[in-house]
C-alpha cells in the first residue's frame, strides 16, 4: 500500500511536465528504481492506472528499469556494486574491510516522458 502516496506524487510530476510542455497524452512514464527498493511494478501501475482515469496520463504504461545497488567502503572510498543477496556479508573488493555506506540502491526517480 505505501506505492499509493509515492505514484500519487510521480502521477503529479507528469501532469505538470505535461501540461508544461503542451502534451495532449502521455504515452509512457519511464522510471529507475533501485534495487533495494521495496516498491513492486506491479503495484506502480495498477495504482497508477486507478489515479490517472480521467486525465491526460490514462492509459500510460510505466516502464521500470531496476539500477543497481551501490556502496561506498569507508576505508579507501571506492564505490562498488552489491547484489540483494550480499547485503548481509558486504566486503569491500578493494580493501576487504566490511564498512560502507548505501550509495544507491532505494532511490526512484522518473528519467523521461512519452507524449504526445
């Protein structure tokens, strides 16, 4: 349920970029949300389908393109990428010290609009 409030906020960022460019439709809606993130594609467009009826936006598709979770080390500062499944056990390649912080990997952002 918390993709509700997130999709309402994006669903307004394109109305406006829409209506700011002159747009009589939009297309498609084209995100990157990392990796970490707990939002589910699914969820992002049924939610936005039900939000957008009655606007320019309706009948849009969202396409999702996951980025990669990336790290930092702590120790010499190189900024390396991570899988899901190595969040519990993070290691640096460089120096193989286990202190880092999250670059990315919960962000979400809208990188382009297809409109018409």
């Amino acid at each position: 349920m918390h993709e509700l409030p997130i999709i309402e906020s994006i669903l307004n960022i394109v109305l406006k970029h829409a209506q700011t460019n002159n747009a009589r439709k939009v297309i498609s809606v084209h995100m990157e949300i990392g990796k970490l993130s707990e939002l589910e594609d699914d969820w992002l467009q049924r939610y936005f389908d039900y939000l957008s009826k009655g606007t320019i936006a309706e009948g849009a598709k969202l396409k999702i393109e996951r980025t990669p979770i990336m790290m930092q080390c702590d120790a010499c500062s190189v900024s390396y990428e991570v899988e899901m499944s190595q969040m519990g056990n993070l290691l640096c390649p460089a120096c193989g010290t286990n202190r880092g912080k999250l670059l990315s990997g919960k962000n979400y952002y809208i990188k382009s609009m297809e409109v018409q």
